[in-house]
C-alpha cells in the first residue's frame, strides 16, 4: 500500500507489519524505552514520530497506575503492621 505514495518522503504511511514490528521493538525492556524516546524526538517520519510519542504516552500511563497501586498496598501493609 505504501508503494502507492507520490507525497513527501516524511509523511510516508507505515505499513501493517511496520507497525507490528515497532510494537515488538518498543516492548522490548529497557532498549523499546531507549528508543521510543529517540523515535519520539528525532524520527524523520511524521508518522513514526506521532507513533511513538503514542507509546511513550501509554508508559506514562503505565507508570502510573502502577505507582497508585504499589502505593495502595504499601499503605495497606503498614495498616496492618499498625493494627495487626
């Protein structure tokens, strides 16, 4: 699909397994966060770029909810340790 394109080099779509592929890539522990930040800053690729601004979104998110969580139970052990 994206042989098809006449446009700009930089607006040029990803395709399906493109995206697959950089799904894997970015799940990838520490080297996907390394790289999601660097695809997020300095992609030549509109496209790429907004992609892993995206992910990088979702691990804010990520790191989030974890952080409520492990707050809540940490809070709820010292409850019991205090009235236990």
């Amino acid at each position: 699909m994206s042989d098809f394109y006449n446009g700009p080099e930089e607006y040029r779509p990803i395709g399906m397994w493109g995206y697959f592929g950089y799904n894997i890539l970015f799940a990838i522990p520490i080297v996907g966060l390394i790289l999601t930040i660097v695809f997020a800053v300095s992609a030549r690729n509109v496209n790429l770029k907004n992609y892993a601004r995206a992910q990088f979104c979702w691990l804010i998110v990520y790191a989030i909810i974890m952080g409520i969580i492990l707050a809540s139970v940490g809070s709820m052990a010292g409850l019991a340790a205090l009235f236990g």
